[in-house]
C-alpha cells in the first residue's frame, strides 16, 4: 500500500514538472531512488529532510554551482512538491 501511495505521489509530482524526463535527469546523478552521491561530492538525497531538500534547492536557484541550471526553472510549488515525495 506505501508503494502506491508513493506511486501516486511521484506521478503527482512528474505532472507538475515540465517534463517527465525531469526527474530523470535528477536521476542520472542521484541513482534511480536518489540513493547515490552526485558526482561523488553531494549529500545523498533519500537521507535529507524534506525541509533540507527545499532549502538546498532553493539555494542551486541562484547559486554559482553546477546544479543552478537544473534547479533555476523550479517554482517553488515544484520544490516544495519534490521535498514531500523525496524527503523524509
């Protein structure tokens, strides 16, 4: 049951995004369940608190680092939405 509860909230958060194709880019540093260490430098992110996700990634907005061009297009509905899904 906490699968698709999970299920239900990922394709929630998808829709809102762009394009599907978000999260996977997301994915390709961060490992498919957000369980890797982007480029070997980041926290990882299934071990961040929702409001440590939303903070960070409020920061990559308007920060000199390699994530700003990722995070910059985000409103802050779709952070707030991707804190809730992957954070704890």
């Amino acid at each position: 049951m906490k699968l698709i509860k999970y299920i239900f909230i990922l394709l929630a958060v998808i829709a809102t995004l762009s394009s599907a194709s978000y999260i996977t880019v997301c994915q390709s540093c961060h490992g498919k369940n957000f369980e890797k260490r982007a480029l070997g430098k980041s926290r990882v992110v299934k071990n961040l608190k929702k409001e440590e996700i939303a903070k960070r990634l409020r920061y990559f907005k308007t920060s000199n680092s390699i994530m700003k061009r990722f995070a910059s297009p985000l409103s802050d509905k779709q952070i707030n939405q991707i804190a809730n899904v992957f954070g704890k």
